[in-house]
C-alpha cells in the first residue's frame, strides 16, 4: 500500500494525461513525475532519509504538490503547517514534529524569520520556494538544480511506514500531530474513489487550503485514478465558477462558508456548473437550510462529509440527501460506529451519546503522545468527542461537541439547535453559538452572526426573533453579536473559541 507509487504508474501507462493545472501552467503525469523526481534526489542528496520529518510554511502552490508527493516516493515524512500560526507557535510544532528541514514560501518568509530563535533547525535546511528570495535562506531553484529526474532509489516502504504528520486546528485545545500511515492514505485512496464516484475522466478543483486533511479526501482518489488536479492559490468565487465552467470540472470540495457564498452569489448562472458530478462539503456542519438551498441551485451532485482527521468518517451521499437531509450519512464500507454514553454502554437508535467510531482509516496515535492516544482510542474505538445520535436505518445525526455543550441553570443547551433556528431568519448567512459565564445560569448562550450581503438588522431585533423561535425557554440567547466575519483557521473552519475568548473580561 505504497501511495508513491501511483504518480509513476499514470507517466508510464498515460504520460500525457493533463496531472496538474497550476497558475496557467500544465503538466502531463510524465512531467509531474519528473518534477517530483527531481525533488525526491535532491532531498536524499541534502541527507534527508526515510522517516524524517519535512515541513511546509505555504499556501497552494506547486511545489507544495512537489513536497507531498516525494515524500510519498522516499519514505520522507511531510509535515504542512499552517500559516496563519504565530511565531512562536510555528517554532513550538516545528520542533515538536521533529522537522529537519523546513520550505516556506516567500510570502511566509518573515513568518520563519521570526521564529528562528526558538528552532532546532539549521539555516542550510531551511529552503525559500518562488521568485523572491532572501540571502537568509536556501534557494529552492539551487536546492533541486543539480538533482537527476530518474526515479529515485526504490525506499522499501511497507503499511506501517508514516507519510504525513497532520497537526490538529487547536480548536478545543493544543494543536496534536495526527499520523496518517501509506496503509492509511491508500485507503483514502480506494474508499473515497468509490463513496464520490472518481474516475480517470475526473477533474477536481481544489480551491481551498490544501494543507489541512480535508484536502486529501479528494485528492488523493483523485491522483489513485489518474485524473486532473486544478489547484488556486486561494479561494474567489469568480474563480471558481469561470474554472469550473471553462474546465468542465467534476469534483470539487467546499467548506460550508464557500458554500454559503455560492449560493448567495447574486450573478450565478447554474448552468456554468452544469459539469459538477460532486459537490462535497466537509470541515463543519452545513445546516439544513443551506442544504436545501444549494440542492435547490445544483440538485443531484450535494454529498456531506462528517469526520475527524484521526481517521473516523461518514458520508452523505447524493442519493441519500432527499431522504436523509438532516443525517451526516453513514459509515462507507469497513467502517463501523457505535453511540455511547458516558459509561462507554452502546446507546440504542434515536439517543444521543458520544460518537465513537474504528476502521480502516484509524491513525496509529498522535506523535509522541502516547497518553493522548490512550484517551481518544480505546479497545480499538475512537471517541469523537461529538454528541450525536443515529437512527433505525444507521444514518447519524449530528447534535453538537461535546465540549461545546452549554449548561444552563442544569440543562443541556446544544448550540447547533440555536444555530438552525437563527440561520433560517433571512437577513442571516452565518451563525456560530456558544456560552458564556452567567451568575445565575452557571452560562448562558450568545449568537454571533454574519449578515447576507446588503442585509441590515439590529441585534436586539434579531436576538428577539431568535428567542421567539427556539424551540424551548433555555435556548434563548442573552446576546447576539454581528460580525463582518468569524475567525478561521487555514481550513475554514469558524473558531467559536477567538470569538468567545474576545468577550471575557
């Protein structure tokens, strides 16, 4: 199950297949093949060996592509990072991944700069990608120049070798480094190949971060079957629609805000999106009125992913979506899920519990934290942290994390429930609920929201209506706060912790 074998099979069996559409350049399999080559002997010439760490400080580009997949081919680990860390939090995982060597991107360069003081990295491995370079850096053009583009020597790799370190957002804590095995990417490869229905005839448009896991959930079937990969350097509606149209691209995966913007995109032709076979979104819930909206705008093409980088997934699929539409899925094949209660006893259909989950998918634990894999996989399961419940035929329902639950006066409060009831209100595209200290109630729910473009409604009016429509006393909420926009991490993914963090005292 050795992932870096698939890019050299498709340049030997269709050399001129288009691989990869980048920044109005295009390479054929045998040309990718060649680059990644180039890269694989140059970093095993620089002395970097199987099972040590690489890094990444980029957003989408070419050589980030590069990077993922001569690593795959000598057994070298791959490590993105984000870019939107602080200095002192890139030096922290940097050094806690172990990284040898470390490519930024010019646009992140200061970013490094500024950590430097507390890495464990020399200067000579840390290597600046692009046009513009720094004298305080390796330059990537040298660091490959005098590398061979043959194939590099044959790294033995077995199941158990790593490909990639991934570090988790930090959404509920400090961030984890997820390992993710070539045993477990192949199957990324074959389960999702089939659960989106991928081709060799497929074209994916990825147009987010390609740093975070979900990007791997279509990329990699994609490259399994030998399709097109069209990557942006960052996400713009416009783009995305003329790519699609002009590309006639089959698959592409949204995080639910991108979604939002399609479908509020006051000059959409749906017709230029006639070619989409797969819209999957994945990263957070997507409630159920943008659901529906967006099945409205594109029916037959609206697929659900709900997952945890640590390996647990189910998926919604389009023909499921008019019967199940509130459901995230269920488990594609190989996987099983089970809902528990806080004694670990399976809770029966239509109760809500913790979502725990095992498969094939499974990380082998977070890097060097065997007491955190303790606590997130026991006898074989993962424990989510996610409140859910499924029904009689197996689809789950998704209620809430478990760490985000609000206890108010001694009651339970799920955000998501407020969530649904203030997204439908029509001035509102985007909701984020959580809680806040109370005196009397122990915590008590705030709403922030982000308006639909041209939209104007007072909070007081909007927190009024809200608290009109929630389907109980205890979800009022005490506050609503309007908001441009939520922070994000790289994902996309809404950080309700910045915003709640804002307002404390």
């Amino acid at each position: 199950m050795d992932i870096g074998t698939l890019i050299p099979r498709h340049a030997q069996y269709r050399p001129d297949h288009t691989a990869i559409v980048f920044d109005g350049n295009r390479l054929t399999y045998a040309a990718f093949n060649q680059r990644i080559n180039k890269l694989a002997n140059a970093l095993l010439a620089g002395g970097i060996t199987k099972g040590q760490m690489v890094a990444t400080v980029m957003p989408n580009c070419q050589e980030l592509l590069d990077i993922y997949w001569a690593a795959a081919k000598t057994g070298i680990v791959v490590v993105p990072m984000s870019p939107l860390l602080q200095p002192k939090g890139l030096a922290k995982l940097l050094n806690d991944a172990d990284a040898v060597m470390v490519f930024v991107h010019p646009n992140y360069a200061p970013l490094v700069d500024a950590s430097r003081d507390g890495l464990d990295i020399p200067s000579d491995k840390i290597v600046l990608t692009g046009e513009d370079h720094s004298d305080r850096f390796r330059r990537y053009e040298d660091f490959v120049s005098d590398a061979p583009s043959d194939d590099p020597p044959d790294a033995a790799l077995s199941d158990d070798d790593i490909y990639n370190i991934i570090y988790s957002s930090g959404t509920t804590g400090d961030p984890k480094g997820i390992v993710h095995t070539h045993y477990v990417r192949a199957n990324y490869c074959t389960m999702f190949s089939q659960a989106f229905r991928m081709s060799p005839e497929s074209i994916l448009l990825q147009t987010g971060a390609a740093i975070f896991n979900g990007a791997f959930v279509l990329s990699l079937p994609l490259f399994y079957n030998g399709g097109t990969y069209i990557l942006h350097e960052a996400f713009d509606m416009d783009r995305v629609i003329e790519t699609v149209r002009d590309e006639g691209v089959t698959h592409i995966m949204m995080v639910p805000a991108q979604i939002i913007q399609l479908i509020d995109h006051p000059e959409l032709d749906p017709d230029d999106l006639k070619s989409l076979e797969c819209v999957l979104s994945l990263g957070a819930p997507l409630h159920l009125e943008h659901k529906k909206r967006f099945d409205a705008l594109l029916p037959g093409r609206f697929y659900e992913l709900y997952g945890l980088t640590e390996g647990f997934m189910t998926i919604l699929d389009k023909n499921d979506f008019p019967r199940k539409p509130e459901s995230v899925g269920a488990c594609p094949p190989f996987l099983e899920m089970r809902i528990r209660d806080d004694n670990g006893s399976n809770l029966p259909a239509n109760e809500i519990g913790e979502i725990v989950g095992r498969g094939p998918h499974l990380m082998p634990g977070y890097y060097k934290r065997p007491d955190l894999t303790a606590e997130a996989i026991k006898e074989g399961w993962l424990y989510s942290g996610d409140l859910g419940y499924m029904d009689e035929d197996g689809f789950l329902y998704l209620v809430d994390r478990k760490k985000e639950m609000i206890i108010s006066g001694g009651v339970n409060v799920y955000p998501r429930d407020i969530e649904d009831v203030a997204v439908a209100h029509p001035d509102v595209s985007e909701v984020a609920v959580f809680g806040l200290p109370d005196e009397k109630w122990g915590e008590t729910p705030i709403c922030a929201v982000v308006l639909k473009t041209d939209a104007s409604v007072a909070e007081e009016t909007l927190k009024d209506w809200i608290n009109a429509n929630v389907a109980a006393k205890f979800q009022r909420v005490s506050r609503v706060l309007i908001m441009d926009d939520f922070p994000r991490n790289a994902a996309g993914k809404t950080l309700k912790r910045a915003i709640r963090d804002g307002l404390l005292p």
